[in-house]
C-alpha cells in the first residue's frame, strides 16, 4: 500500500507538474512603447554621425 502511494506521488510530481508549465504569466520587461522611447534618444547629425538628441532637436 505505502509502496502504491509511493509511486502515485513520483509520478505526479516528476511527470504532471513540469507538463502543467507556468501558472502565471510573467511581465514583458521589454514592452514596445519603452524600448521606442529609448531609440527616439539618438538621431543622424548633420555630418551622418549618430549622436544623442536633445528634446529640441527632434521632428
């Protein structure tokens, strides 16, 4: 009986729970608008160069 119970358990816990897979979905750390708002930084100079913009600078 203690042997039945015994395998019952191993089999739930090495071949049930892995397949189950995540229980919660895990944020996007790199969502669009904020990894957009990182590039909108830099910009082309005048010269070809890429260089960081200045709020006033942008178009």
């Amino acid at each position: 009986m203690l042997v039945a119970i015994t395998k019952i358990f191993i089999f739930l816990c090495v071949l049930i729970v892995p397949l189950r897979g995540p229980s919660r979905r895990r944020e996007d750390k790199n969502s669009l608008p904020e990894s957009a708002m990182v590039y909108s930084k830099y910009g082309i100079n005048e010269y070809g160069d890429l260089e960081l913009m200045d709020k006033d600078q942008k178009h």
